[in-house]
C-alpha cells in the first residue's frame, strides 16, 4: 500500500510541475481573458482525461495480459507518442512555446529519480525484475541526476552552449528507449538474460503502477521533444 500510494504521489507531483509550466505559459501567452481561460479549461480537460483514461484501462485488467503483442505499448506508449509528435509539431512556430524558461524543461527530468527509486523498491515488493532497474541495465537514474546541473551550468551561470542542452536532451530519449527495449525483452524475450519464462510480475500490470508506462516516462519524453524544438527555433533565431 505504500508503494501505491508513493506512485500516486509522485503522479501528482508531476502533474503539479506540469499545471504549473502550463499555467504560467498560458497567463504569458494568452493576454485575452476569454482566450486565456479556454486554453486553460482545455489544458487541464486534456490532463484529466489522459489520468481517467489510464485509470479506466488499467482496471479492466487487459494489461495484465502479457501476451503479444505488448498492450502497455497499444494502449499507452503509441497514442502518448503520436500526440507528442503532432501536438508539437503543429505547434512548433507557436510563441507559447518560446515563453516557457528554457531551464523549467530540463529542470523538470529530475523527476526521474523519484521513478527510478519507485522501480528499485517494487523488486523488493516482488512487482519488477533487477533488470529493469538500476541494479540491472537501466541507467535512468544517473541521466536524471544530471538534469540540475545542465540546467543550472548552460541557463544560469552560461557555463557551457545551449547546443549541449541538445545533446543531452537526445540522450535522455535515448535512454528512455533503452528503458522500453528492457522491458519488452525482460517481458517476451527473456532468454537474453538467460531465463526461459516471462521475468516480470503481472502486477506491474495494475494500477498504479501502469502510470510508469501510460503517464510519466511520456510526460518526459515530451518535454525532451519539447525542448529540443524549443532550442532549435531560439537557435535558428541567432
């Protein structure tokens, strides 16, 4: 119980960090009161749906339903992913996105360390494999930890170029896909770690755990998507 309740918990955290990124870019970039508050009704709409949606999924119990091809994938990761890209794409010469501090979007990774640490407590509960985990080959945790640093060296102290914020920005979605390559192949390829049967629980199936999966591995992989659009139009601008 609480195990769920710190994966509830670091749910709303970010989708706290999220509302409050939103907000503050909407109140920058939509002076009109009537427009203003459209936008906002319909930012908060979408977030609330997407967390009914995950809900309403995970309790039918399809998820815990590990054969091929992989459901967390259908359900969650594909329709995440293709919003990322069309929702950012279509948006990509908006003002809105330039008014957001560069810094808040890097800043914002360090969450991941919070998952990271969820991910390596649920292999003592019996409800993840090492594998997928720092104690295996994931290595999220470290990428995360740099994130204040990047933030703080290139945006406020102007250390180093924005440029490395792009690179770094590619390697964080690098490691991510790492991250899915692991669990697709601990789920139906075991025999890369040498084990002839399936080597995660179907509990990690359940809600809230699924919110690994349908909400907050994507809310990442958008702002690093985000991100780099944003760095490229500042740049293409100089």
């Amino acid at each position: 119980m609480n195990l769920q309740l710190a994966y509830l918990g670091l749910t709303l955290f970010t989708l706290l960090m999220i509302l409050y990124i939103g907000i503050k870019t909407i109140n920058k970039t939509f002076l009109d009161p009537l427009q203003n508050k459209k936008k906002k009704i319909l930012f908060i709409s979408l977030l609330l749906f997407w967390q009914t949606y995950i809900f309403g999924v995970a309790t039918t119990g399809i998820l815990q339903n590990y054969n091929f091809p992989p459901r967390f994938v259908i359900f969650f990761i594909l329709p995440a992913f293709i919003f990322t890209g069309i929702f950012i794409y279509k948006n990509r010469n908006n003002q809105w996105i330039q008014n957001i501090p560069k810094q808040w979007l890097i800043y914002y990774q360090t969450f991941r360390l919070a998952v990271e640490t969820l991910l390596a407590l649920s292999v003592t509960a019996g409800i993840l494999h090492s594998n997928v985990t720092i104690h295996g080959y994931n290595y999220d945790m470290i990428f995360a930890f740099t994130a204040p640093f990047i933030a703080f060296l290139v945006f406020q102290k102007k250390v180093f170029n924005q440029k490395i914020v792009l690179l770094w920005n590619y390697l964080g979605l690098a490691v991510i896909a790492s991250i899915i390559f692991l669990f697709i192949t601990t789920i139906y390829f075991p025999e890369f770690y040498g084990s002839e049967t399936n080597l995660l629980s179907t509990d990690f199936g359940k809600y809230p755990y699924i919110l690994v999966a349908g909400f907050l591995m994507p809310s990442a992989v958008f702002m690093h998507i985000l991100s780099i659009v944003q760095l490229n139009k500042g740049l293409e601008s100089k």
